[in-house]
C-alpha cells in the first residue's frame, strides 16, 4: 500500500494560510491592501483583544459585486491579473488572490460590500473555509470584512501569539506603514474602542508622518525630491542631530508599498558619513517610484521584500538625493539667547578686567568695596608668598603663574606652617608638584614609587611604577567600576527625578517591547510611562548617567529589548547596565586632572578590574627590560 496520501482540501488550506496569515497583523496588512487597490480614500480599521478576538477594516471603494463575493474567497481568486505577463509589471499591492482564502480558512469572517449600481449589498458569512450565509443587507458603497476568533480551529498556531498588547502594537505598526506609504488615504484606527490614529488623507505626506509619529519626529526631518535615471526618491530624512542608534525608524517604500530594502539602506547611510557620529543612524520616510518592470515583488508570501533588476539606479538616487537635501536642509543650530542675554543690564562697577589683556584705566570714582582685580603676569608684583598651584593637566602646554592675588582678600596673607618663606635672593620660584585638595586615598598594595607619565591619545593613562610602565584604557576601567556598582545595586541603583520628563518616540515594536519590560527598565533606573501613539514618557533615569542622554539611551534600550524575543530577564538587565555603564564613563578626548587619572587607576587596581564589560582588556603593563630590549640595550 503506498504511503503517500493526497491531503484534504480543508487540511490545505490550513497549511497555505500559514504562509499568509501568521497574526492579525498579517490579517490587517492583506485587507488594507484590498482597500487600497479598490479605491479607497479613506479605511476604518478596529481590533480588540490586539486582532484576536476580533478585527474590522471598513473602506469607501468600489465593492464586490454580489455575484463575485463568493467568488472572491476561492483560493488563488483575482482580479488584478489575468495572465502570465501581467506579472512582469505589477501595479497593484495584491495579485496572488490568497489573502481572503487564507483569512477564511482560519476565522470566522463576514463581509458586507456593495457597488455604486447595486441598490442592495451583500452580506456574506465563511467559517473555517466554508460558507454560512449570502444574503442582501444595506450597506454603504464600500466593503466592510469582520473577522472574528482568529486561528479559532487551528490551536497549534494559536498558543504561538503573544500577549493582546504586543499583537495590537503589530497591527498599529502595519496601519502605520499603510498610512505612510499613501497620505492620499484617510485612515482611522480603533483599539478596544479608543481612537490612536487619524490621518487627514490629503495628500501630503508631512501630514501623515505629524499623524504618526508626532511633531518632535517630524520637526526634525528634512525634505528630499531627486530624481535619476528614471529613479524619482522623494520624502523626509532625519537631520544629523536627530540621528537614532537604531534603524528601527527608516521607513522605505517602492511604489506605494513598504519594503525592506538593502540597497536603498546603505545609500542613505553612505550619504550620511562624515556627518552623523559613530554608531548612529539617520532615520528617513522615502518614497522611491521605480518603473514597474525594473523591481519583481514576487519573493515572498508577505510582499516586504523585492529585487531589482538593476540596484545601482536605486542606489545612485537614493544616495545622491540624500547628499542634496542634506546640502541644503542640515542647516547649522543657532543658540537662541535670552533677552537678558543679549542686552545685559548696565553694571554699576567698572567690569572684571579679563586675563592677558591691557589693564583698565582707573575710575575716577571708586566703589565703597573695591574689587582686586587679578594681575596680569606683565603686571604681577614680585611675591611674597607662595601658594600652592592647582593640579593641573600633564598635557598642558602652557604653566600658570604659581601665585594669584584673591578678589576677595589683600594679596599679602600670614604664612601657613606648611610653607616656608621665601628668600629674597631667590632668583626662582621653585613650582610645587601637583597636589590634591581631596582627601588622602588608601595607600596602594604595592609600595613601589610611582609618577603619572600623561595620557596618550587622550585615551590612555601611563603610570610609570617602580621598572614598570602601567597602560590604562581610562574608559574601559571607568566603565567596568560603574558597571560593577550598578550590579552590587541590584535594582536598588541611585536615580534622579527630571526636573522635565522626557519624551521618547519608537517604532510600535519597541514602544511593545519597552512596556512589555517595565519592571526591567525600573531595575535599571528608568521610571518610564505610557504617554501613547508609540511615544513613552522618561521620569526617572540612572544618577550616573547625569540627565545626559536620556532619550539615546532609551532608544538603544528599546531598541535591544525589541531585538532581544526571548525573556531571558537576567540577561536583559546585565545589558542594561552595560549600556547605562558604558554611556555614563568618560569618554576617550574627555579632559582629566592628573588626580583623576591616579585615582581612577588605583581604583581598578583595588577592585581587581582586568576587563571590560564587553571583554575588552582595561590594561597591560610593559616593564623595563622589555623597552630595553626593544632598543638593544640588553639581550
């Protein structure tokens, strides 16, 4: 008896709908499309439960006719092409006639659609790929698809759905794109009865951006229209300063329909080198109009990604239309002033005279309290007393003056025990060594001499210790110890109140990902709050992060959680101290006294730091025999 057995119609189709519908979004995404393709201007879209229970998308098109209704949920049922060649050149967002097929065979789904010559619609009933009902009903021109208990006879692929919230966020996403990628189409979206989003349909596509990701998004985008070789890019890019750490915002569409698109990805980001810091990205809505029979959409199932016939006049566009909108729009930010700023009051008493300048002439009349003015060194008097001079950076280039005269006290001050006088004979001021304020710092194990050599490339520390040289990687060492703090802390970690609470705009994946992992960000040091429509609010942060980036390093956050599906809390909460640990430590070019060098040295050293929290050595030591013999003084 053979073994191969021909599946059941009903069985098929469950297998096929697969492919098509893997949750409501997917669902939302293919009736949408419909829409569109029909006429649409203006689409209603409804779910509760996150598209689960039910979902509704309500369009103005030019509806089905009533004997093409049943027809309609065939699979592999059309009317966007006919034959073979009409694949070539595909104009439409539908074409393969799977969607509804796929839809009916996993929910129970009933349509209500109605022509302009028709005085009745129709009203049509499908559960599980079989049909319930057909019948007149009175409707609206348009078509109305309800679609109830998804994937109701498929438990299987039921229990993979996350939680009501992460899939209404997916389906906020796909009406996103869909609103984006045609501002000429109104569209309205409900979620468990409240209205998220309304775009006005007019045509403009700044229009729909405002509606979707808001005015801070959108004030900061500059505009783009090129076109080359056939190729027409036009939309917003995101200036430097409002660069993201994450792509996570670039949204590409060809044709009318959102696509995931290598090609044009690098050529953005190529435009935008030598203008964006290291480890950022530029964020863009960009339309790219491409003759029909250059790219093929016929790749896969979900009709996100596409091929080129040829990618370099996709490139070119993109990247030359890119360099020319930043030409012209990534103008330089000008610092607004206050009034007082700008007019400043008239002072009663002569101003400060500034340092290394010609000194002031002297007033006539003299305040009750005069002001000692610090000397010039051309002016300086010879000293009578000696203080003690600042630390000061090992890398400066120029030495103060090892004495300066107070505004506030006469320059001649009693002598500390500490100081000895100063011959008059002597022809130098011997200058002291540099010397903390701070208090004495526990005694280091080793008691061997030490002397700081500098700091090179403004990244690197040189200790010079008994025959030893000491390199210090100063941001690795700075950040392991916070990162160290951080985790001692655990979740109890000093945070401050913002005076202002900060807003955060995401793509719908990570403002899911981020309110689905509250508790984790509170672990961290970030108080954050739903504020709606894809935008969080920040009212706490890290005390160590100092108020400074605070949205960047939300976004990452977001970003890492939304890349990051497994709930491996643990392992999410060690990478948020790396990133908080890793923003909050100095940075390499950052300036440092050479008491802040020492201490930071010896602090690793007690705390027995060797790595960095992403594994990068904090330091090595090269002894004295080895530079030897590096110059062939011994063997």
């Amino acid at each position: 008896m053979g073994k191969i057995n021909v599946l059941d119609k009903h069985i098929a189709d469950l297998i096929a709908a697969g492919e098509v519908v893997e949750r409501p979004a997917s669902a939302i995404k293919e009736l949408i499309e419909n829409s569109i393709d029909a006429g649409a201007t203006a689409v209603t879209v409804e779910i509760r439960n996150g598209g689960v229970t039910y979902l509704r998308v309500t369009d103005n098109g030019c509806g089905i006719a009533r004997e093409d209704v049943p027809v309609a949920f065939l699979s592999h049922a059309t009317s966007k092409i006919a034959g073979k060649d009409d694949l070539r050149a595909i104009g439409t967002l539908g074409f393969r006639g799977e969607a509804l097929a796929s839809i009916a065979a996993v929910a129970r789904v009933e349509m209500l659609t109605r022509t302009a010559d028709e005085l009745a619609g129709t009203r049509y009933g499908i559960e599980g790929g079989r049909e319930q009902y057909c019948e007149d009903a009175g409707c609206a021109e348009g078509t109305t698809i309800v679609v109830r208990d998804l994937f109701y006879n498929t438990p299987a692929r039921m229990k993979f759905l996350k939680k009501d919230i992460t899939e209404g966020n997916a389906v906020a996403a796909v009406v996103d794109k869909e609103a984006l990628a045609h501002p000429e189409v109104s569209f309205r979206f409900l979620r468990d009865g409240r209205e998220t989003l309304r775009t006005p349909g007019d045509g403009n596509l700044k229009s729909a951006v405002y509606a979707v990701f808001g005015r801070e998004f959108t004030e900061s985008l500059i505009p783009l229209d090129y076109e080359l070789n056939g190729v027409k890019a036009f939309g917003f890019i995101s200036s430097p300063a409002a660069a993201r750490p994450n792509r996570s915002m670039q949204n590409f569409f060809i044709n009318g329909r959102y696509v995931k698109t290598r090609t044009a990805m690098v050529a953005l980001e190529e435009a935008f080198k030598g203008s964006l810091m290291v480890g950022k990205v530029p964020a863009c809505v960009l339309h790219l109009t491409v003759p029909l029979e250059a790219v093929d959409v016929n790749v896969h199932p979900s009709k996100i990604e596409v091929r080129f016939l040829n990618e370099r006049p996709i490139f070119d566009a993109v990247y030359h239309g890119v360099k020319a909108a930043l030409n012209v729009g990534d103008k330089p930010h000008i610092l607004k002033l206050a009034d007082s700023a700008v007019q400043p009051k008239k002072r009663e008493t002569p101003p400060m005279q500034m340092r290394f300048s010609a000194p002031l002439p002297k007033q006539k009349t003299e305040p009750e309290k005069p002001v000692h003015i610090v000397p010039t060194v051309r002016e300086q008097p010879i000293p009578t007393v000696p203080k003690a001079v600042p630390a000061m950076s090992f890398h400066a280039a120029v030495k103060a003056p090892d004495i300066e005269f107070s505004e506030e006290e006469p320059a001649a001050k009693p002598l500390k025990p500490s100081q000895p006088p100063v011959s008059e004979k002597s022809e130098k001021v011997p200058e002291p060594e540099p010397q903390y304020t701070a208090e004495p710092e526990p005694a280091v194990p080793e008691e061997k001499p030490e002397r700081l050599i500098g700091e090179a490339f403004g990244t690197y520390i040189l200790l010079e210790r008994g025959d030893d040289i000491i390199f210090v990687d100063k941001h690795a060492a700075h950040e392991r110890l916070l990162y160290e703090k951080l985790k001692a802390q655990s979740g109890e970690s000093d945070r401050q109140l913002l005076l202002e609470p900060v807003s955060v705009t995401l793509s719908k994946d990570e403002y899911s990902a981020v309110l689905e992992s509250l508790d984790i960000c509170a672990k961290a040091g970030f108080e954050i709050e739903d504020f709606g429509m894809g935008t969080v609010l920040v009212r706490t942060a890290p005390m160590i992060l100092g108020g400074n980036g605070v949205a960047e390093a939300v976004m990452e956050i977001a970003g890492y959680l939304a890349s990051n599906k497994t709930d491996l809390t643990t392992e999410k909460v060690d990478w948020l101290y790396h990133n908080i640990a890793c923003r909050a430590a100095v940075k390499a070019g950052d300036p440092a006294s050479s008491r802040e060098l020492i201490d930071l040295v010896h602090r690793a050293e007690r705390e027995g730091v060797r790595y960095c929290p992403h594994g990068r050595p904090v330091f090595f030591i090269l002894t004295r025999k080895e530079l030897e013999r590096q110059f062939g003084r011994i063997q």
